[in-house]
C-alpha cells in the first residue's frame, strides 16, 4: 500500500450522486462504504445526493418532513440533499423528470461544498458527470466517473426505452460519450462494461468491482432468520424488485415446482414491480413476500436460504454487474442465475464453481438442479463454501478499497 502524504490528508473531495445512505443496497450502499473509507484515508468528503427514496420508489418517511434543501453529517461526511421529484410508477417519461429534477434542483448544493480537488460523479445518473464537469471547469478540480450502470443501455435491455427509437436514443448516447470523455479517471464495475465503455468512447477505464463487507459475512450463525425458520428447502430471492429481473420466467419457475414437496420460495424486496410481483405471488402456496430487511440483518437472511436465484433477462449482457451477488455468493450458499451465455457473470460462477448459470430457456434442467440439491445437503454446503472463498480471495471491502485510494493517489 503507498503511505499517504499530507497532501493527500487535505484533498477536499466532492461526490456527487442520488443514491446515498440511509438507503443501505444497491448504489446507495456502495457510494456510502466509498465515502465514509475515505474520510477514515484523511480525506475531507462531502456529498451532493437526492432524498433517500429506493428501492421504495418513495421518499423515506424520517425525510418527508424536511425542506427541499437539507445539510447533515453522516460518519463524517457532510451530506447535501434536494428533495427529487420520485414518481409512484417509474415509467421511461417519469424517470427522465426524475432525473431533470434531481439535476437542476442539485445545481445551488454545487457551490455549497468547499473548493473540491476531486470530484467523484456515480452513473447512474449520467447528468452527474455533468455536475461533476461544472465543478471541474470552475475549480480546476479532477473528475472520475464511476459508473455503476449504463443508464441509457440499461433501459433499452429492460424495455423501458425501444432502441429503435433513433430520436431518443442517439441524442442520448451522443450526450454520454460527450460527458464520459471529459473525465480524467472512467471506472466501472466489470470486464463486460469497460468492454462497453471502450466501445462508446474510445477510451480505457479503471476496473472498480463492487465489493462485501466480508467480516460481516465471515461468521457463523447459529440461528435462521425469521423469514426462513421452516425445515423445508428454501429457496431465496433477496433484492431490487424490478423490470431488469425476468419475472415471468420466474413464475413459470413457481409453476413446475407446484408438485414438490416441502418446498418454498421466499422474495425479500421492494422496487416499481413490487405491487405486481406480490398480486401474481397470491396464485402460489409455496411462495411468500417479505419487505427489504435492514443491512445489518442481510448475512443472517442471507445465510439462511438453501438456495439463492436470479433471474435476470436474457438480453442483457453485461450492462449492469448486479451487486446482490456478491451477498448470494459471500454467504456460502449455492446460486441459480439465469441470463446472457456472454455475461461476465457466467465465468465468475465458472471460475468459482459456487453455483449454476443458465439461460431462460433451461428450465428443466434448473427444476434437475433444484432436485439435486433438495436431496443432497452436502452438495449444496460444498458449493457454498467454493462461492464464498471465491468472494473473500477477490471482492473483500479492504482489497478493493485500498486499491481505489492508491489510483485515486494518482490522479
């Protein structure tokens, strides 16, 4: 690890994204982890963020009381929030004024931070970097993208936005290679999206992964959580309720598994497909729907599944890393994934051999697998542990960290 000069120990840096803490998943739990580790480096930090609103899709109500604008310190990070527009049903048309709304209301919160020497800007949303680049050209400040999602890419793979729609789309994408190309660091958070990022602008970026907080995971429990205290076979979805996952693959899942005995699936999640997913959900005995679970309860509910699913759609390939798998993995249980044959996530579970990835269209041999594992306990305990070694050796909070500040050093 390179020592840290006192030059470093008085870096102002300015972050700058709509996800943050108290929303404990997903983006908003990375960028909070990224921030509160550089405060603990020596580094000043301070945060232009939205309300917390997902993956609710609503404003949470310790905020609701509070003005459009708002200042607070979170383990010492000065925190800057507007209060977004969240919409109930987040359509294509919806999201774009969330977005707008999130953009123009954060525009005061630019200038509220001390003089930034580096400005960290999270995609999504892309209108970040624009922040980022405002503050840039004024403070002479350094700018690194971090992208966490390819927004724009994400909502054609999820059917938000049609890719035929040229007078959409390219505006669009020509707006993201514009932004992306005036960063001095790019970094994303898979080999698939630096691929990606090389083909829309032509330019390397910095591999950043996501990454477990393993010490929380790298325990033993001697108990279930309460979601999961039957003896049955249970089989566990934990996470963003959304249109990315394939839902309807998922309730053909439910189907075949109907004849099979002591057998139940749980969904822990909230997001813009909830009220959908748990209306479908009421056609089946063996499934049941719980709300998220704090962060501090996810390696207990996590652990105790026999049995982790993903359903993700076929068409997408790479556009996102989904973080949750990193938990499915870290807590030594074995994964079902579903998704692209050319999806980084199919050679992680190679490599690490702590699961299956399949595509949508194998269901019989997913039920085979589900089976297989119903009636071997010692299968299922040996995939676990290969799954979970696999994330302590290469996606520990430290490991990853500690090699941001060292290229942050760089800059």
């Amino acid at each position: 690890m390179k020592p840290f000069s006192n030059t470093t120990l008085n870096k102002n840096i300015t972050l700058i994204g709509i996800n943050y803490s108290p929303e404990d998943s997903a983006i908003g739990l990375y960028s909070s982890q990224k921030a509160e580790y550089l405060v603990e480096r020596g580094y000043k930090v301070s945060v232009i963020t939205g309300f917390p609103y997902y993956p609710q899709w609503k404003i949470s109500e310790a905020y609701r009381s509070k003005g459009s604008y708002f200042k607070e310190t979170i383990n010492g990070v000065v925190v800057y929030r507007f209060k977004q527009y969240v919409p109930a049903n987040p359509s294509f048309l919806k999201r774009l004024i969330h977005l707008s709304s999130f953009t123009l209301g954060s525009l005061l919160n630019l200038f509220k931070p001390s003089n930034p020497d580096i400005v960290i800007a999270i995609v999504p949303f892309t209108s970040s970097v624009m922040l980022g680049w405002f503050l840039k050209i004024i403070y002479g400040a350094k700018l690194w993208v971090h992208i966490q999602d390819f927004e724009f890419d994400a909502a054609i793979d999820s059917g938000l936005l049609s890719k035929t729609n040229s007078m959409i789309s390219k505006p669009l994408f020509w707006v993201e290679r514009f932004l992306l190309r005036r960063a001095h660091v790019v970094s994303t958070i898979s080999n698939g999206m630096l691929d990606k990022l090389r083909e829309k602008t032509g330019r390397k970026g910095y591999f950043l992964s996501n990454w477990l907080d393993t010490s929380k995971f790298n325990m033993d429990f001697n108990e279930k959580h309460p979601y999961l205290n039957s003896t049955n076979f249970k089989i566990l979805y934990s996470g963003n309720i959304g249109a990315k996952q394939d839902w309807d693959f998922f309730f053909a899942f439910l189907e075949e598994l109907k004849p099979l005995k002591d057998v139940e699936v749980i969904v822990v999640g909230e997001g813009a497909e909830q009220k959908n997913v748990k209306q479908r959900l009421d056609d089946f005995h063996l499934a049941k729907h719980y709300n998220l679970v704090p962060f501090e309860d996810l390696p207990l509910l996590l652990s105790s599944a026999d049995l982790h699913i993903l359903f993700q759609k076929d068409e997408v390939i790479d556009a996102v890393m989904p973080s949750k798998i990193l938990g499915m993995m870290g807590s030594g249980r074995p994964s079902i994934i579903t998704g692209n044959r050319k999806s980084e996530v199919r050679q992680i579970f190679e490599d690490s051999q702590g699961g299956y990835y399949f595509q949508n269209d194998q269901l019989q041999a997913i039920l085979d697998v589900v089976k297989g594992l119903q009636a071997d306990q010692e299968l299922g305990d040996e995939l676990g542990r290969k799954a979970k070694q696999f994330i302590m050796d290469r996606y520990s909070k430290e490991t990853v960290l500690n090699g941001f500040v060292n290229e942050l050093n760089n800059l």
